[in-house]
C-alpha cells in the first residue's frame, strides 16, 4: 500500500476528522497513539505523510500541547526515528521515567510507541521503519543532533518522495523506499555507510553544494568538506569516484570556473594576479598553468579574446 497524506485541521471536530482521515490513508500497521481528554478537546494541527509499503513518514506540527494516555500502541517489530525541529518532545522510558528531547535533537525508540507529551507549537517529523532495518534491541532509546549531514539528506530525500509519491512506478517505489532505510541507518549510526553506492549521488551533490558556498575560502579542501558532512575523507572520495571525478578536481574546475567570469566581467578592475590569489592560486603563474590545462589559452589571451569578441558584437 503507498499512500500521501496532507490535512491542516482545527475547531470543535478537529481530532475526529484528523483520526478518521490517518486510518484511512495509514491503515491500522501505523495506528494512532489514543490521545488524553484535554488533546482531543482543544486538538489543532497541519500533518503532511506517506505510507510506502512497510515505512511512513509525516510531519506534524501542533498548535496545542499533545499528550498520549493509555497503553502502548503499535508493533514491536517498529522502529521510530523523531525529529524535533520546534518545541520539545516528552517521552517515556519502558520503566516510566520521562526525558525531554528539545528541538534539533532526534530520538531513536524501537518496540511498542511509548507515551509521549509535546509543548504548544511543536514541529516534529517522525519515519516508521520494520526495526531490522536499523537493528537496535526492542525497547532502546537512543538521541542525537538534527544538524548532520545524513539527517538533512534523510529529511530532504523524504520530502522529495511524498511531492512525487503518486507519479513513482513500482520501481522508483522501491528504490524509494531503499533509499529512506539506508539513510536511516546513516543517521543512526552518525555517519554515511562507506560501502552503500546508493547514498553516493546524494553525499556527492552535497558536498559539491559546500564546496561552491566556500570557492575563496583558504581552508576548503576535502578533509574540510568530509569533517562538515560528518564522514571520512575516503567515503567522499569514494562518492566522488563513482561519477569520475574527484573531489579537489572539482574544486579546481570550479574554482577556475569563476576565474574565468571574473576576467571577461565588464569594467574588470581586478588584476590577473588579484583574481589569481581571490580564487586560492598559489601564484599568477600556477593559475596561468591550470587555466591554460582547462581552456587552451592563458588567462591574458582569454580575456583579449573575449574583449574583441564584444568589440565585434
């Protein structure tokens, strides 16, 4: 079964129709906690999901304090994975004790759902997975940071599936569904799976993405990419090799790239050697040499080139 789910609800029958509308589109593998008197009464919420196959995913955002009451629900072969992005997030250990889990940290539990409690304007997105796939002990709670690498790519990668979920074949459903478990284990385990070759087009654009943000920066350089996405040196090179190229090699070309706009810009008052040190070259002659290596003339006849070309034009 794969299905989307959206509603934004609020007023008197709010919890009803949210209830009655997550049945319906999540079916009873991913039930609903049974909520206290005072959540249903004053019930008010946006929640946006999907069910694929044997995984959900939903983000909810409550506009009034929530609180679970009664016993445990769900399966015990389910792990979730929280993500509190806004308020906090109460939960309860197997043997009762409460902890708090504030916003940018997210929460690992395995087996039945455990009683949980939110403040007012909670923003908190949770994934559903079988618990084979990230292999924790039935009742274990585990925490961590919201700002990694591999969460932003879980998070994002799920936002892509509900936006196309209903246009997916039954392969593209598959590798969809692959993709958000392995990435789940990613997270867990704080950090990218060096010998998963599915997650390397995604670590890839990432880096690449830094990488353009910081061309003037000094410090860039592959050790400082693979500390910021929270992985080895080896598992981006790793990601970079897999497309044929590497990773200072992108660097470089990139770095090349805006040289080249810098020297035919109108009105350039920047020198060869001002644009040669602003795009970290070590001298005027090095980026002479790796720009002819790139586009077959020096940077002086580059420029003049392109100067009579607009003269003509």
């Amino acid at each position: 079964m794969n299905d989307t789910f959206s509603v934004s609800l609020s007023g008197a029958n709010a919890f009803s129709d949210f209830a009655r509308e997550w049945r319906t589109r999540m079916g009873e593998t991913f039930a609903l906690a049974p909520f206290s008197r005072a959540t249903v009464a004053g019930f008010g919420a946006r929640s946006r999901g999907f069910r694929l196959r044997d995984v959900m995913f939903n983000r909810f955002e409550s506009t009034a304090t929530l609180r679970t009451a009664g016993p445990r629900v769900g399966a015990d072969d389910h792990v979730r994975l929280w993500i509190i992005h806004q308020g906090a997030w109460r939960f309860a250990e197997p043997g009762g004790a409460e902890h708090t889990a504030p916003a940018g940290r997210f929460l690992v539990q395995t087996g039945k759902l455990s009683h949980f409690a939110t403040t007012p304007r909670t923003t908190v997105q949770v994934l559903v997975l079988p618990a084979a796939e990230i292999r924790r002990g039935r009742g274990m709670t585990a925490s961590g940071p919201v700002d990694t690498a591999e969460m932003r790519l879980l998070t994002a990668h799920a936002t892509m599936v509900r936006r196309t979920l209903v246009d997916l074949g039954p392969a593209g459903v598959d590798a969809a569904r692959d993709t958000l478990a392995e990435l789940a284990r990613a997270a867990v385990r704080g950090g990218v799976d060096d010998v998963e070759p599915r997650l390397s087009p995604a670590l890839a654009q990432a880096a690449r993405d830094l990488a353009d943000q910081r061309l003037t920066d000094p410090a860039l350089s592959p050790a400082a990419l693979a500390r910021k996405l929270n992985i080895s040196v080896r598992t981006l090179q790793r990601a970079f090799a897999h497309e044929g190229q590497s990773v200072s090699a992108y660097i470089r070309d990139r770095r090349l790239d805006e040289a080249r706009r810098a020297l035919i810009a109108p009105h350039r008052r920047m020198t060869i050697t001002d644009i040669a040190a602003r795009w970290q070259f070590s001298d005027s002659g090095h980026f002479a040499r790796a720009f002819r290596n790139r586009y077959d003339q020096t940077p002086t006849d580059y420029a003049a080139t392109a100067a009579r070309e607009a003269d003509v034009t």
